[in-house]
C-alpha cells in the first residue's frame, strides 16, 4: 500500500512522486493508495495522483484510491477528473419528497 504524506502542495510534489513512484515497483497487480492522511494540500495533490495512474497503467496495475478525503474527492469533481481516480459521484442528499 502507497501513503500519501500529511501535506502535499507544490513544495513536496515532485519528491512524494519520486518515492510514490519507486514504491509501486513493488507493489501487486491492484495498488492502493491511502490518500486519507492528507490534510494540507491543492490542486497538485490531484496532478500527483493522476501521475502515479498514468504509472500504474504503464506498468500493467490498476490503482485504486482509499480514504480520500471529501475536500479533494470535490477538488477532482470540480477538475473533472473523479471518474479517471476511481473516486464515486456525489450523493445529492435526499430532500423532502
């Protein structure tokens, strides 16, 4: 299982990558990525994500995210890149019927 760190800006984008990407070498055929000790990030957390697909792809895996917190599940929404993470739509909340 791949973890994402606590912040992920900018900053640490290109070294979380780096270790995220030598870490899926030895991961199985399905790799998870827990996602929810994130708590300080933007939008390149999304861009890092889309990265390690892109890799995982290469390699023959799927990756699947778990954990992910409801800001960035939004984020990814509002970029249009939820269905490509594997992260679910939103749920309207029922109202009065």
């Amino acid at each position: 299982m791949l973890i994402l760190p606590q912040a992920l800006t900018q900053t640490q984008a290109t070294q979380s990558l780096a270790g995220l990407a030598a870490e899926m070498a030895n991961e199985g055929e399905q790799v998870v990525v827990d996602v929810a000790p994130l708590a300080q990030f933007d939008s390149v957390a999304l861009a890092v994500l889309l990265a390690l697909h892109r890799q995982a792809q290469a390699l023959g895996k799927s990756l699947q995210l778990q954990g992910t917190p409801p800001r960035l599940a939004d984020l990814a929404r509002l970029y249009g890149v939820s269905d490509l993470l594997g992260l679910a739509p939103a749920v309207a909340p029922a109202g009065p019927r």
